[in-house]
C-alpha cells in the first residue's frame, strides 16, 4: 500500500512529534485537535524545535521549510477524509479512543489504516472497537519522538499481514528503527522499564539512598543516561502509574503494583516535569 497523508489524532507532545516527523519525512500530515488552540499549540512547539534545530545547525532552513509546508492543523474529523494512515495519540482512555475511531470511520476510505500510539491499552481490544480490525495495529513512539529511535509495532490478533508489514515500513521511512512487540500491557520497553522504575520508588522508601544517590548510581554504575527519578519525573509519575495499574490488572505480579508513595505523589499533584515537581523541583 502506498502511503502518501498521514493524519494524526492529538495534538500534544507524543501528538506534535508524531505528526512533526511524519510531515519531516515527506508526507503530508494533518493532525487533528478538539480546540484550535491545542492545535496552535502543537503546531507553535514544532516551530520551535525546527526554529532551534536550525539555529544549532542540526536542521537546515530547507528542511524546516519541507517539514512545516507538509503539515496542518484542523478541528474537524472530515479534514482526515483523504489520509491513508491515521495515528491515534491521545488520551489513555478505551471509550475516548473508541469514540474518535467511531467518527473517522464516518469519514475515511476503505483502505485507510488505523494505528494507535498507546503505550499500554490492549491493541486487539481498541480493534474490536472499529469496523476495520484488520486494518489495525499498534504504533508506539517514545518521546522526545523527533529524537527517539524506537518505535515498537504491535499486532492485534485480527491485524492482517498486510497491515502489519505497511506499518512495519512505514516506521521505517520515519527514519525510524521499528521492533515487533507483543499486544501484552507494557509491550517490551515498558514491560522492562515499569517494574525497574517502581522498585526504584520502593528502595527509596525503603531507605537504601536518597533520590539523588540511587539517580547517581544507575547513572554512574551502570551507564544509563539518567537515574529512575530523573526518568520518572520526566515521562510523568501519572503516567507510569497509569500504565503500572493496568500491567497489574493483567498479571497480577506484585513487581507491577504500584508502590504506595507513586500513588500518593499522583493524588498531590506532583506528577513530574509537567507539573512543576516531582521527585525533583523545576523551575516554571
């Protein structure tokens, strides 16, 4: 299958990066927002990366160009009539998603795939919920997405063969080097990384070194970028518990149980970056 527009359901961080190197890639690409000022404000946040890029010879003038006259925002679902591959990135909610695949399939062609960019929901359910489940798969990116190499594709058990090797390829002219995952809650990074991130948490309460000491300790003892805090704070402590209730919900294996101060940081509000504070304070 020839994919030439590509549309993109969401708008945010995950949303914005998704649709910034798919318009990078030479495709045309539409994302879709539920206000025009979440749209301004994906669309101004690839600007500014471009505009950076650019001004830290990492991107050249001609590519910012390419990339910005390849992409646009819209409101309405009719906008993604003509897109031959739509990725799904927004909310972690089943009813939520299964709502926005319900009003594209009023608009979209036959041969249109549907992709979402869950990090955790069952891939083979949210097919169920469409009336093209063969025409479905999982295409999970990792942020900061113009940066990240990964993207993990999943198959649902209805994904055809010629699905799963259209997406498979299509990650690939991202620039892209895609695995295969299995549809289990996590899929292979996150079913690594969760349980490593939450025993973190439950060291730390149970006294084995202060937050900065264990950080310095993954960093400098075994070579990982950053410590688990840092990496906490920065994928969102609402989102690693999110993702960890439902990896425990499946199997239920204490290594996925969310340990109690995760919870009680979720319901102050401290949820990372996004927030303000987190494990760690940052400046506004």
């Amino acid at each position: 299958m020839d994919i030439k527009t590509v549309g993109v359901l969401g708008c945010g961080l995950m949303g914005s990066g998704i649709a910034q190197v798919c318009a990078a890639s030479g495709y045309k690409t539409i994302v879709r927002e539920v206000e025009q000022g979440f749209v301004d404000k994906g669309l101004g946040r690839v600007e500014k990366f471009l505009t950076d890029g650019v001004a830290k010879g990492k991107v050249t003038q001609d590519a910012k160009d390419t990339t910005l006259g390849n992409l646009s925002g819209t409101t309405k679902f009719e906008d993604l009539k003509d897109c031959d591959l739509i990725i799904e990135a927004i909310i972690e909610n089943v009813d939520d998603k299964a709502k926005s695949f319900a009003a594209l399939e009023a608009v979209v062609k036959p041969h249109t795939i549907f992709c979402s960019n869950t990090s955790s929901l069952c891939i083979t359910e949210l097919a169920a919920k469409t009336k093209r489940p063969d025409k479905f798969a999982g295409l999970h990116f990792f942020n900061p997405v113009p940066l990240m190499k990964l993207v993990e594709v999943i198959r649902a058990l209805t994904t055809s063969d010629e699905t799963y090797r259209t997406v498979f390829a299509f990650a690939q002219s991202l620039g892209k080097d895609p695995i295969t995952a299995p549809d289990k809650p996590g899929f292979i990074v996150n079913r690594l990384l969760v349980p490593y991130l939450l025993d973190a948490i439950r060291c730390y309460e149970r006294g084995l070194g202060t937050i900065e000491d264990i950080d310095k300790g993954m960093k400098l003892g075994c070579g990982y970028p950053m410590g688990p805090f840092t990496l906490l704070d920065f994928v969102g402590l609402d989102t690693t518990y999110y993702i960890a209730n439902i990896m425990f919900e499946e199997f239920r294996e204490p290594a996925y149980a969310p340990p109690p101060l995760l919870k009680r940081m979720v319901l102050a509000g401290r949820l990372g970056r996004k927030s303000g504070q987190g494990f760690y304070k940052y400046d506004s």
